[in-house]
C-alpha cells in the first residue's frame, strides 16, 4: 500500500480513538474502537494496519487504539488476506 494510504489509516484510527477515548468505561471504549474498525473498515485495511501494529516504532498511533488492536486482535484479524 501506499505510504499517503497507511498514514491516513493511521489518521483515521487516531480519530476513531479520539472519540472513544471520552469514554468512562476503558473496556467499552477498547471493544467499541475494535467493533468500529472490524464493521467499517475491509479487510484489506485491517490487514495494512495489522502490519502497522506489528510495528513497536509506530508511534504515531494514539495509545488507546494500540490498547483496543492488541486486545482485540482475534475480532480485529479475521478473515484477513494472506501477507505478502
């Protein structure tokens, strides 16, 4: 994928855990952030961004988005393409 590609995946999970991140309850914030991205984003995306978590020197994600990805991986990684 493209690098404007993955950083604006990278944009865009920060603003959806933006928004979570208000919540009081952690927990829902972390399963909501992970049941945003797994119904609206195609696999293909979860995929690049799975790539991008691997990543430990990705410091541009929000923490919280990290915290929901690694929690919820399982959810967040099914039915994802093959790496290549």
């Amino acid at each position: 994928m493209s690098e404007h590609h993955t950083s604006n995946l990278i944009v865009m999970a920060n603003r959806i855990g933006q928004f979570f991140e208000s919540m009081p309850d952690r927990p829902e914030a972390l399963q909501g952030i992970a049941n945003h991205i797994r119904k609206f984003w195609e696999p293909r995306m979860r995929a690049e961004f799975q790539r991008l978590m691997d990543d430990p020197a990705q410091p541009e994600v929000r923490d919280i988005v990290r915290q929901a990805w690694n929690a919820h991986r399982a959810l967040l990684c099914e039915a994802l393409p093959a790496p290549t």
